[in-house]
C-alpha cells in the first residue's frame, strides 16, 4: 500500500469514528444492542477459546519441558515458564488474533452485506446516525468482553498444562503448581488486561471500517470481510509491539 | 413540497447531473422517468443527502437541505420515507419489527402502541399475517409492501420510491402502484416516483420529469406525455411495437 493510500484510509478511519462516537439516538436500543454484541462477539466465541487456551497451555508446557532438560534447570521452571507465556502473550495477543479472524471476518461481513443492500442507506435516510448505530455498540460490547474472554483463556491454558503437562508425564503437579506460583508479578495480568482493551478497539472498528465503505456486491463483502482480518491483525500486532515497549521496556 | 434548484452532480469527468430544477407537488405522484443511467437514482440521493450535488438547492417546505446542519437535516430525514429498489428492509428483524423500527427510534411510544401502528401499517399494506416473517422468507412484492409499511409508519410528509416495480410481475405492480398513489393521498404527501416503467406512469404520473443525459428533457402530467413532440421522450413512451401500433392508431384517428 502506498503512503498516499494508507494516509486516505486513516484520514477515514478516524472521521468514521468520528460519526461512530456520538450520543446514540436511543439510549435504551444502545444498551439492547451492546448486550447482544457481547453475547455475539464474547460468548458466542468461548467454545473456540476455550480449546485453543486448553491445548496451546499444553503444548507451551510440554515444549517448555522439552527445553529444559538440563539437571541444573529446576522441574518447576516449565510452569513458571508456561504461566509467563499464557500471560504475556499467548492469552491476550494469540486469543485476540483468534478473536480477529472469527469476529472481525463476522463484522465486516455483516456490515459489508447491510451496506451493499442498501440496509446502511434505509438506516441513513430515516436520519439514523448508521455509523453510530451499528458500529459503537460493537467497539463497546467488545472493550467490555474481551477482558473477561482472556482471562478465562488464561485459567484454561493453565489448567490444560497442568492436566495434559501432567498426564504426559513431563512435570509433576506440585512442580507445576510451584512454578506458577514462583515470582508472580499481578503487573504482568494488568500489562496483558491493557494490552487486550486496545484490541478490543482494534478488532471491531477495523473490522466495522472494511465493512462499512464496503461497495459492489457479495464478491467484494468476501474481499472486505478478508481485509478486514489481515488489517485487524496486522494494527493489532503494531499496537502489541507499542504497548509491550511502553508498558513492559 | 419539494423543490430541486439547478443541481448538478458529477463524478469525476462524467456529469450525471446538469442543473436540475423541478418542484415536486404535495399530494401528488410526482415521476422521475428516463432511460437507464441517466442520473434518476443520482438525484434521488442528492435530494436524501446519500451523496453530495456538486451545487444547487434541495428546499423541502423552504428548508436547504444541502446547507442545513446536522441536527436540521437529521429533523428533515424524520420526514422521510424512503423504499428502496430491492426493500432494504433489515434481515436480523422481523417484518413487524422493521415496521417498528423507526417508531421505536423516534417516537415515545410505548410498546402495544408501535405494535397497534405496525398492524395498522401492515394491514394497510395487506401484509398483517407476515408480521412474524423475516425478509428472507418474502417474496419481492412482499418485501416492497413491507418496506412502505415502514415507510409510512412513522407519518412522513415526503415519500420516495426508487423503482418500486422493478423485479415484479404486472399484477403485483399495478398494486404497488395503486398503493402509493392511496397512500400519497390518503397522508397527503409529496411523493417522488423513480421508474421507467410505463405502465406506473400512466397509472400514477400526477406530475412528471424526464431525465435524458442527465438534463431535464421535458416536464408534464400522464395526459400530456402521451401527446408529446419531444423526440427523446415520444421514443421512451413508444419504445414498444404494441405501443408504436397505438400511437399510430391515435395519429390515423
């Protein structure tokens, strides 16, 4: 992407938002709205978290104790190291590039499919602020949710280390329980909880972006909604550097 | 009533739009016919505020929509009923629910009232056993009768239509047809027709405009069109054997 267009598309981004942080109309059918997007967008996404936070927290426990087969490392390092993996990184930036690609492609693609059959225009006409109205409670219903989403994902990738780590053999229960108990820092939980309401912006305003100038027909809502991901992720992944250098440097 | 003062519209190089100026009358069917791709659905949107005219005037009651500000042209757009060429009617909401939609936006009304007016609207539109369906279950006539229950629910003193027979079969638009031509008396609207269906014209075209090249060509009532010397219109009207049959039947008597 050339400079010129990638200025365009910020310059329109933030008018977007611009519409998109306005007083709702009705602030009833706001809060009806945000409450369906967290149930879409949060709940509706804990079985896929939840499988991958299960089988990741394992795998990180068995490669860890794959490293660390030295005699002078201690056994409980692999769940020191698990936890700190789980929660610097693979709990909020993993679940959330999950996150990205199941709800941001849903996004968009709504969003796309309202806009291409003139839903967004009817929404306009009646002097409905649409951008206001279909966006906002998506942003907030996400700010709110993914928080809880990823601390869910980090008790299931501790617990999956623990029951697989264990089952496999490669750690003892009480090595694993110390290690993770070993120099914990309440910072870390709090840097990953920073980390997590940023991408929880991120997600669905990209997302809402490629969605909403969305034009032509069902061939370009596919091609916004495929955008949508790449973009979300890759703001995402701009913004976790930031915030880890900021908040962790 | 509305009035349209010298717009223009153009993208980029091409102009869509060359200063446009027509008074669309309340309690009338007012047309807008012409070929397709002139610029009819172009001015729609001018007028409705979906895109901005390059310059002109769109003065509803007096009011410049295209200078008011945001709160002004938010009020305007209360006014407005649009039905859209294929319905726009919102997938995640029932039919009844799409009726209400605006009602519950706008309006204090409290819940058994929006449901008495979206019956009302419904029933007015002959759709009352379709209140529970979703527009994916509808057939394009339905949809079209829904999307001007929605519409008129919520009073409107300016209804636009774009294409509302578009994609239906005969029968089904000489209902449609009808229906806007009751409703636009019955509430005493300004209405604005989009079509370049012949049938609708001779059926409803209390006052009509026709576009040619994005220039107003001619303007006149149903009776007149029928009458006109004007090349691009006569050869819009006459544009099928049966009705070139007719009006040389009309010359020879």
């Amino acid at each position: 992407m050339n400079p010129a267009k990638l200025l365009y598309h910020v310059g329109r981004f933030w008018l977007l938002m611009m519409q998109v942080f306005r007083k709702p109309d009705k602030p009833r059918i706001f809060w009806d709205r945000v409450f369906f997007e967290v149930n879409a967008i949060g709940i509706g996404s804990l079985g896929i978290v939840s499988i991958i936070s299960v089988f990741m927290g394992a795998v990180i426990t068995i490669q860890s104790a794959f490293g660390f087969e030295s005699p002078w490392i201690p056994l409980y390092a692999v769940g020191l190291a698990a936890r700190d993996s789980i929660i610097l990184e693979f709990a909020p930036t993993i679940v959330s590039l999950i996150l990205a690609g199941k709800v941001g492609s849903s996004i968009a693609s709504e969003i796309g499919n309202m806009r291409v059959s003139e839903q967004i225009d009817a929404l306009d006409v009646m002097g409905v602020n649409s951008a206001n109205f279909l966006i906002l409670p998506k942003i907030v219903a996400s700010v709110f949710i993914f928080p809880f989403v990823v601390v869910i994902s980090m008790f299931l990738g501790h617990l999956g280390g623990f029951v697989l780590g264990v089952a496999a053999g490669v750690v003892t229960p009480y090595e694993f329980v110390y290690g993770i108990q070993y120099d914990f820092r309440p910072y870390n939980v709090f840097y990953a909880l920073i980390k997590t309401l940023f991408f929880g912006f991120i997600i669905p305003a990209v997302s809402s972006y490629h969605g909403y100038y969305a034009k032509g027909g069902s061939l370009e809502v596919g091609q916004a909604s495929t955008r949508a991901v790449v973009y979300s992720i890759i703001v995402l992944l701009l913004f976790n550097f930031i915030l880890t250098q900021l908040l962790l440097a | 009533m509305i009035e349209v003062k010298n717009i223009n519209k153009a993208f980029g190089e091409k102009h869509v739009l060359r200063d446009f100026s027509f008074v669309f009358e309340r309690g009338k069917a007012n047309l807008i016919i012409g070929e397709s791709g002139t610029g009819k659905s172009v001015l729609t949107k001018c007028m409705v505020g979906l895109i901005a005219p390059e310059s002109g005037e769109v003065l509803y009651d007096g009011v410049d929509f295209i200078k008011a500000d945001y709160n002004a042209q938010k009020e305007i757009r209360r006014n407005i009923g649009m039905l859209f060429q294929g319905g726009a009617l919102f997938d995640s909401m029932s039919v009844e629910d799409n009726v209400k939609f605006a009602l519950s936006m706008f309006t204090n009304m409290g819940e058994k009232e929006k449901q008495e007016r979206a019956m009302f609207c419904l029933e007015r539109v002959n759709l009352p056993h379709a209140s529970k369906l979703y527009p994916a279950e509808l057939s394009g006539g339905m949809k079209k009768r829904v999307a001007i229950a929605r519409a008129i629910a919520v009073k409107p003193k300016y209804l636009f239509c774009d294409e509302p027979n578009s994609g239906l079969d005969p029968k089904t638009s000489i209902l449609i047809d009808e229906l806007i031509k009751e409703i636009t008396e019955e509430y005493n609207m300004t209405t604005i027709v989009i079509t370049h269906d012949m049938n609708s014209v001779l059926e409803i075209g209390d006052k009509i405009a026709f576009l040619h090249k994005g220039v107003k060509a001619w303007e006149g009532t149903r009776y007149e069109i029928l009458k006109t010397t004007t090349k691009e219109v006569s050869d819009f009207v006459y544009a099928t054997k049966f009705l070139q049959a007719f009006r040389s039947r009309l010359e020879n008597e």
